[in-house]
C-alpha cells in the first residue's frame, strides 16, 4: 500500500519562503518520477514541479525561479523549497507521481500566503 504524507505548509506573508515535505512509503521511489500539485479554492488541480528518478527536473511557467523540488533517495523524501511566495501561490499542495495515480492522493498540506 503506497502512502504520501505531505507536510510543511503553513500561514506565510507575501516575500516569505516554505519548505514542503513529502514522505513516501511502500513505492518505487527510487525510480519514479515524483511532482508536487497545488489546487486553489475554486480551481483545477495543477502540477508545479516534477523531478525525475535521475534527478532531472521541471517546473511550470509560475513557479520558475522561485520553486526547488529535491528528493532524498535515504530518507523517501520529495521537498519542494518555495521562495519569493505569492499570494496566488495559496493552495493545497500535493506529491504524487508524474503522471499522477488517483490512489496516491493523500491529505495534502495549505499554504496560505498573505499579502
């Protein structure tokens, strides 16, 4: 049974930084290629980072420059460091693979930015 325990959010002001934590058990994590989502109140849910098995990474358009995704191979762990936050960055955020399995959506953890 695959679980994603996500943690880290919390209430931060606009300019401020956050690091996200993911933990992973009973996956491939060594190989799979792991992202991190957010869904805002009233939207779809979006992909913000992706790093690969091998360490490759990506990020969407909004995000560049601000975000790092990484990932302990050790300890089963995807961050994503979160920097020069904005308030259109409050959302849930999530970690599932890439592409995302529908059974691996777990409680997710809010980030909330204030202006």
């Amino acid at each position: 049974q695959v679980q994603l325990v996500e943690s880290g959010g919390g209430l931060v002001q606009a300019g401020g930084s956050l690091t996200l934590s993911c933990v992973a058990s009973g996956s491939n994590f060594r190989i799979a290629t792991m992202g991190w989502y957010r869904q805002a109140p009233g939207k779809q849910r979006e992909e913000v980072a992706v790093i690969a098995g091998g360490g490759s990474r990506n990020y969407a358009d909004s995000v560049k420059g601000r975000f790092t995704i990484s990932r302990d191979y050790a300890k089963n762990t995807v961050y994503l460091q979160m920097n020069n936050l904005k308030s259109e960055d409050t959302a849930v955020y999530y970690c599932n693979e890439s592409p995302p399995r529908s059974d691996y959506w777990g409680q997710g953890t809010q980030v909330t930015v204030s202006a």
